[in-house]
C-alpha cells in the first residue's frame, strides 16, 4: 500500500514532532511517499527545490498513493490544496486534528467528511492517533 502523508512545512513546523511519529506508524501500514514531512530537520523554508519541481513531484507521488492521511491541526494553503486533489481524484483520506490546539478547523475539510471515503478524527495525542490509525487501516 502506498500511503501519501500530508502535514505543513511552510505553514509552520509546530508539529513536527507529532509529524515524524506518524510517519514512523504509518511505515507499518505500508510505503509511505512522503517520509520527508516528519523530518525533524525541514524547516518551515521547505525542501532546497524549485517550486514547480516540489508541486510536479507530490501531484506525482498523490496519483501513485492508495491512501491520503492528513495531520490538519497546523494551518496550511499546501494540506489543504494536496487534500482538494486527493478528494478529486477519489482518495479514501483520513484527517487528524487536535482540538486542543485552540485552532478550529476549516468547515471546507470538516465539511467534507462522509464517514467513508473522507474522514475527520479528532485527537488528543499520540495514543489516540495510534488508535486512529490501527482503526483505519483495518478498514
């Protein structure tokens, strides 16, 4: 299974703590394209590319994914933009947000969620998101 992770670079690296143990679950699930999102050493400048070249290459890597999975609690033009193809392009997507953030997520994602091929989870840490994710890929 090819899994597409999406969390925000440029938008801020508040969570990119949360971000690289995600990653770290989701390889058990499968191959995960987007590894680079849970590096502690990206910063909010991004990867050291072109931007045509980061845009053709992740539109890229989302066609080939099976799976979109989301961390949507940091703000980000870039999530949000990968998760409108994602939705397009039929994707089952599973979105992780943390109400405790003092964010309140876009109606335009929460929106969205049907249950099924789009889903919203709320979370309160890392425990919980093991327990999304284990839930999610058993579906």
């Amino acid at each position: 299974m090819k899994i597409y992770f999406c969390g925000s670079i440029r938008g801020g690296r508040d969570d990119a703590c949360l971000y690289q143990h995600v990653v770290k679950t989701l390889v058990k699930f499968g191959k995960v394209l987007t590894e680079h999102v849970g590096d502690s050493e990206l910063t909010d400048t991004g990867e050291q590319w072109q931007d045509s070249a980061i845009h053709d290459r992740d539109l890229e890597w989302l066609k080939q994914a099976d799976v979109v999975v989301a961390e949507v609690t940091q703000p980000s033009l870039g999530v949000g933009y990968e998760l409108g193809h994602a939705y397009l392009m039929k994707k089952r997507i599973l979105c992780l947000f943390r109400p405790s953030s003092g964010f309140k997520l876009s109606a335009m994602i929460r929106g969205a969620a049907d249950g099924e091929r789009m889903l919203v989870m709320d979370y309160n840490g890392r425990d919980d998101v093991d327990n999304i994710l284990d839930n999610f890929f058993k579906t």
